[in-house]
C-alpha cells in the first residue's frame, strides 16, 4: 500500500513537472557572460 501511494505521488509529481515545463520558450542567451579566470 505505501509502494502504490509513493509511485502515485510520483507519477503526479512527473506529470505536474511534464506539463508545467512544456509551457514555459526557451530563450536564447543574447550576451554572453563573462566568467571569472581560475589561477591554478
């Protein structure tokens, strides 16, 4: 019973994260940024 409720909150969570992440464009990075240089 735990197995059955545990893979249901997870198969909610999934799909909850499926549909959510399809609505959002992707947006092109226009400028790129400058990153600190390492000294090793």
């Amino acid at each position: 019973m735990v197995m059955l409720t545990m893979f249901a909150i997870l198969l909610l969570v999934l799909g909850v994260a499926w549909f959510d992440g399809g609505r959002e464009e992707q947006r092109m990075i226009v400028e790129p940024v400058e990153l600190p240089e390492r000294n090793s």
